[in-house]
C-alpha cells in the first residue's frame, strides 16, 4: 500500500486563519511539496520560494538555488526528498515555506500523520479555509486592505477603488469551495 504525508499548511500572521489539509506520497520532492502548496492556495508560482528550517536563523533546507542572489547555499527542491526531513517519528515535525520574499508570505508546514491508502494518487486534498490572498496584494498589510475594501467597498490607500475592484476580479476572502479546489489540486 502506497505510504502518504499528511500536511496541514496554513499562513503565518492571518487571522481568521487560512490553511489546507492533503496528502502527499512519502516518496516526494520538496519540489512537489512546493506545487501542491501552490496549487492549494492558489498562488500562481510567480516568485522565488524556498523551504527553511523553523528556527530564527531560517536555514534553508530547499528551493530553487541562485548562487549570485544569495549567500547561503540552498539546496535544489526537485532533489531533495521529503524524507530527509520529516521521518514521521516525533510528535511535531514541521518546516516553514516562504514564498515571494517581496511579499514574504510564510507558510507553517505541519506534518500531521504518515498513513497508508490502498487508493494510488501523487496528492489528495482533503480540507481547507479561506481563499488564498492575491498575489501580489502587499503581504499581510496588503491583503488586510484588500480584505476590507471587499467588505466596503472602500480602498483605505484611497487610490483607485474602480481600479483595484477590477485587479481583484470577483476574489472574496471566505470563498474556498473545497469541491472546486480538489478540482484543481487532485488532477
């Protein structure tokens, strides 16, 4: 029977809070970890990101390498494997995702059991709240604006309201239909 990670990934400094729930086959990459958080959130993989260490230093345990931007060594995510750091074995195991280092939106990764399935599939998701923020909103400040101007209509940047409805296209904070994003995520 094919062996799977469930993680609960949820976003740092939002409340009320915004996560997904979903299992991952033991056998994956961080590469493929960083997919499925992109996908269950709905990011658009439009900015560097790496996993890191959830520590004050932030050790960075993978991503996508670029030696003339950084100067810590990170190590590629399509070679790392998953379980080369979490085993399954402690009662807390869990690494932090950044993604979009102008927006530095932080991820708590959690890794909630390790369980068999007989079904064979590269990734299920299984629960969720709240739509992901917009990309390239502002970071947590940014989504707090879009946030209220959705609730009324007021831009509190008091810059281009019409502008900023038609940027936002119909996105509500609370609109997470779980049906419509396994749509996405389980393909």
């Amino acid at each position: 029977m094919p062996q799977y990670y469930e993680f609960e990934v949820s976003l740092q400094d939002i409340q009320p809070r915004i996560w997904r729930r979903f299992l991952i086959r033991t056998t994956a990459t961080f590469w493929q970890l960083h997919q499925a958080i992109q996908h269950g959130f709905g990011w658009r993989e439009h900015h560097l990101w790496e996993f890191r260490m959830p520590t004050p230093e932030g050790r960075p345990i993978a991503g996508l390498p670029d030696g003339e931007e950084y100067e810590r060594p990170v190590p590629h995510a399509r070679t790392v494997k998953l379980d080369t750091y979490f085993t399954g074995r402690h009662a807390v195991e869990w690494c932090e995702y950044q993604y979009d280092f102008g927006d530095d939106w932080t991820h708590d990764v959690k890794l909630i059991s390790v369980r068999a399935d007989k079904e064979s599939f590269k990734r299920r998701l299984l629960d969720g709240e709240r739509n992901g923020p917009p990309e390239d909103c502002g970071g947590t400040t940014g989504y707090e604006r879009m946030v209220h101007f959705v609730k009324t209509g007021e831009d509190l940047q008091d810059l281009d309201p019409e502008g900023l409805a038609r940027w936002l296209g119909g996105w509500l904070p609370d609109a997470f239909v779980l049906e419509k994003a396994r749509a996405v995520f389980d393909r």
